[in-house]
C-alpha cells in the first residue's frame, strides 16, 4: 500500500490546481452586465473558440443589442458596428494576461457643456450606479436617471438600461391636471434632467431617443426648422434639426402652428422628392439614348471597317489573281528558259574573298524565278564555281557543248547568264577572264576562264534570246588590295562575238573602273541597281516610257544616273556600266 500514497497525493494536488484555476477563472470572467440571450450564446463560443488572438465587440442601445466576434480588434468592432445598434464596444479580448479577459470598461473624455449635466448612471442590475455626467453615461452604454431610488424596479426585475426606461415610461405616476400643480411639483434641478415629455415655455423638447426618462440634448425655437422622417407606434417622431444631429420629440408636444408648417413642409418635401425622381429619370433616359447613340456609331463604324476590310481583301484578292495570271503568262511565255546564276564568294589561298557574291547569287534567282517565271528546274545555281564546273557548264574553247547547251531548247529558251565574283586581267595578252575559286589571280591566262571563250560560246548556242550581267571589274583590283601583281595600266576592251545577233551584255564596269558594293544593302552596287530597275523602276517616267517593259535603253540609262552617282557618294569613285547590245531588246516585263 505504501507506493500509492505518492499517487494519490499527486492526483489530490492537480484537482486542487484545477479548481483554483477554474475559481480564478470564474472570477476573471465576471460578466459586468447582462447580455443579451443571443450574445450569451455567441460569448461561450468565443470562449470556445481555438483562436489565440480575439476580440468579442457588444452594444446595447434604444436599438436594441448586437455583438460580434474576430480575430482583430478593428475587425470585431466594424462588423459589429454594420448591425446598426449604435457604436461598439471591446467586451472581451484574448490574450491578456494570458487568457480572455472582459474589457467593459471604456475610457471616457469629460467635456464642458450640457453633457456636464450630473445624474446617477444606471448600466445594469448588477453595477454599482455613480454620479456621473450625461456624456460619461451615454458612453458607458447607460442611462441617466435622477435618484438612485428610481433604479430599484428595474434591479428588481433584472433589467437593462433600455428595458428599464421602457419600464419605467409604462409605470410612471401621471401628472397632475392643474398647472398650478404642475409648477409647484417642478423644481429647479428638473429642467438639467427632465423626466416628462411636456413643453417648457413653448419649447420643443429634443430627446436622445423614445422614452420619458431620456436624456434631453435640445430645446428647439417653435419657428426652427424641422425635418421630420419618421413617426413611432407610441408617438415619438424622429426628426432632424441641425446639420448631422437628430433625435426624438413627443407629437402631443409639437404646437399646431409646427404641425402645420412641418405638414406644408412634408408636402413640398414629397413635390421636391418627385421633381428629383422625374430629373433622375429624364437623366437616365438622357444616359441611356447617349449610350444608344454611342452603340449606334460604333456599330456603323465596326460596319465600315468591316466593308472597308472586305473591300482591301476583294481588291488585294483581285490584285493576287491578276499578279497570278500575269505570272501563269510569264511562266507560260518562259516554260523553256534557262538561267545560269554564278556566286564565287570563297576564294582559296591569299585572293580576298567577293563578300556579298552569294547574296548577289540569291537576289537574282529569286528574281528570275519569281519575277520572269523560270521554273526552279532550269535554273543551274553554281556558288564557288571552280575551273573544272565553268568547262563544264559553258564548254571550253574547243567545244560549246556544256550543260547549258543541253538545257537550252533551239528557238524557244530564253537564257540569262549571272556572274558575280572576281575578274582578272590577263598580264601578257590583256584579255578578260572570270576567275574561279580556285585559280591564281597571276596566272590567268592558265587557269582563269576567258570572258571571250564565254561570249564565243554563248552564240553559238541556239537561244531565242541570250542576257549576260557580270558584276564584276576587270582591272586587277578588288575591295581588300590588287589582284595582280603590276597592273598599272592594265585596261581591256569589251568585245561581243559576229555571231552573237541579239545577244545583251552588261557589266558591272568599264575599261579599269572598280565594282563597288553596297555595304547598307549588303549586294553589289551592280546588282543591287540591276535589280531594281528590272523590277520596273528602269521604267519610271524619268527614265522609261512608262509601258510594263524595260528595255536595254532604259536600263542603260537607270544605271548611268543612280548606280554612278551611288558609287560617287559612298567611294568617290568613277564606276559606269558598260552595256552592249540592241537598245530596245525587252529584258523583263513588270505587268
């Protein structure tokens, strides 16, 4: 028996703790009023609540009580406040002191003037009542009574503050009928803190709200404006009198002379009230016929857009289909033309390299292809061409016959040749040469390939039409330094073979002038103007006559004007195009 003694002395000292604790919280939790039926229940789940941070806000007002329940101070209080019951109060708050703790004691300010007024504050049936000030006592949540004596009823019956003027308006003594008797029960205190609803010398007498035992907070003038809102069962009318005060007067109270002005007053109020609702509603008709309006516009604009888009897409669709047709013709007109585009850009040992050779390349398929109509398959794209791919191509100067003279069908192929890369004078014999990616700019006449080797056999193969465009010099000279050793002097003269009837060659510089490039543009100053004017500008009304077609005169003329003084602004520098050929052969057609 003796090792339970220990336990059980433990188990007696935790229920004494327990008690103690649940007396001290009992203390603690002491309710200073009494609640209301539902706030009570809402105070135990407030203390049941597993928040450690926690406000319970109460009011208790002529409207009646509410109360609220949050974690924030601020929160509890305005969702409190949103009843409309009158202003909240902090009840309880947790923690304090480590636990919940009833706070139902608010600071109040004592200020001068008529809320000076002393009287017994009646806050409940179980709170001692002191002399305190009118104001003191409407903050606290009481009401001010005259004695202490006229309290014991309503402590009896475990009244609140507002069920006891309630109580005390329903048992209060009537008066007596003699004014005589009426003066002589009248003393001098009663006027601060009156207990009737009677006139005092033909005053209205203003109550802070419905009952006989209410606070008066003004005494208002017969002649004063009122405006009055609204009428109780028992009488009491709310009224407004000052700009943000209001408060309660008795009907029996109001003299005759006032009820007539406030019924006046009540019947232009309502002839004012309808004039507003009839503005209010002339304006909204107005708002809604400006948004009619506003509708209106926007959907005829949204419709003229949408006709405006339709007709851009119809004329744009129109403008396809004639660029298509016109393309079919093209295609149609050049089914069996051929094109030989050639871009030496990488050159091999210390030659400096052509750097827009294959952009040139690019440019003029693209051009042919989708501006002249060549089928992509008869296009024969060489980049980097070596000695060996030009034989093969053009054919050497014992034969013609290369690929190009298998494509090209007798009489029907138009042909159009592209070379852009170096060129090179041939030192002992002056002759022009194409150079290869391959070759030795010093030893042309060895491994270049001859410029007159090319036209040569150019006529002779049987093309209904034949345009050779060269962007390139032949004076030894290039971008990054001389070609050829001791090519001061160095010049060569173009020559078209006797056979070659209708052949146009056009290249990028006379004699020894230099090929320039465009550094913006990125191309050759030579094919960059080539192009432009075969895509019509060549045919503008400063150059051309203006009918869809350009012809070698006009092109001749495009290049002279533009390219020449293009290579005069950016190099200063002489550079012509030497152009041969018919003047009016048509090179390209732009409609």
């Amino acid at each position: 028996m003796r090792p339970a003694t220990p336990i059980i002395v433990l188990l007696a000292a935790i229920v004494s703790l327990a008690w103690v604790g649940s007396e001290a919280g009992a203390e603690r939790l002491r309710h200073p009023i009494k609640l209301g039926a539902k706030c009570q229940k809402s105070f135990e789940k407030f203390l049941d609540w597993p928040v450690y941070y926690k406000t319970f806000a109460y009011v208790e007002g002529r409207r009646g009580y509410g109360c609220a329940m949050n974690e924030g101070r601020r929160a509890a209080l305005d969702e409190c406040n949103r009843l409309g019951k009158g202003r909240c109060e902090v009840y309880a708050q947790s923690p304090i002191a480590g636990g919940v703790k009833i706070l139902w004691r608010p600071r109040v300010a004592v200020t001068d003037g008529p809320a000076r007024r002393k009287g017994y504050c009646y806050e409940g049936p179980d709170i001692t009542m002191a002399l305190v000030s009118a104001r003191q006592c409407r903050q606290l949540g009481g009401v001010i009574l005259k004695e202490r004596k006229h309290a014991r009823p309503c402590q009896r019956e475990r009244l609140g503050p507002t069920e006891c003027l309630a109580f005390l308006e329903r048992n209060r003594p009537k008066r007596p009928r003699s004014r005589t008797a009426a003066k002589d029960r009248t003393r001098p205190g009663d006027r601060d803190i009156p207990s009737g609803n009677g006139r005092d010398d033909g005053a209205i007498v203003v109550r802070n709200f419905p009952s006989s035992g209410a606070l008066v907070i003004a005494r208002l003038r017969p002649d004063q404006i009122l405006d009055l809102e609204k009428q109780t069962d028992d009488g009491w009318n709310f009224i407004k009198f000052e700009k943000g005060r209001h408060g309660y007067i008795r009907s029996s109270t109001v003299p005759s002379k006032v009820k007539r002005r406030l019924a006046k007053e009540a019947v232009a109020r309502k002839v004012r009230l309808a004039e507003q609702e009839k503005a209010r509603r002339k304006a909204a008709e107005e708002e809604r016929d400006r948004k009619r309006k506003l509708a209106a516009a926007k959907a005829a604009r949204e419709r003229e857009e949408t006709e405006a888009k339709a007709m851009a897409k119809a004329a744009e669709k129109a403008r396809q289909a004639e660029l298509d047709k016109a393309m079919a013709t093209r295609r149609k007109q050049h089914k069996h033309a051929v094109a030989v585009i050639i871009g030496n850009r990488d050159y091999a040992g210390r030659t400096p390299d052509v750097a827009y050779a294959g952009n040139d390349a690019k440019a003029m398929r693209d051009f042919v292809i989708n501006n002249l109509g060549y089928r992509p398959g008869n296009v024969i794209d060489l980049r980097d061409a070596s000695l060996s791919e030009l034989n093969a191509t053009f054919g050497t100067a014992n034969s013609h016959k290369g690929r190009l003279y298998d494509y090209v069908r007798a009489g029907k192929s138009d042909v159009i040749v592209f070379y852009s890369g170096h060129g090179v004078p041939g030192q002992s014999d002056r002759k022009r040469y194409l150079l290869p990616v391959d070759a030795n700019p010093n030893q042309a006449e060895l491994n270049g390939y001859p410029l007159d080797t090319l036209l040569g056999n150019l006529a002779k193969v049987p093309a209904r039409s034949m345009a050779v465009y060269l962007d390139a010099c032949f004076s030894g000279e290039s971008e990054k330094g001389p070609l050829v050793r001791a090519t001061s002097g160095l010049t060569v003269q173009p020559r078209l073979p006797q056979s070659s009837t209708g052949m146009v060659v056009v290249t990028a510089a006379q004699n020894d002038q230099f090929a320039s490039w465009d550094e913006d543009a990125k191309h050759g100053l030579f094919t960059k103007h080539l192009l432009e004017a075969l895509r019509g500008k060549a045919d503008g009304k400063e150059f051309g006559n203006g009918d869809g077609k350009v012809t070698l005169a006009e092109l001749k003329a495009y290049l002279n004007k533009e390219m020449t003084y293009q290579a005069r602004r950016r190099w200063s520098r002489d550079q012509k195009a030497s152009v041969k050929g018919n003047m009016s052969t048509e090179l390209s057609i732009i409609r």
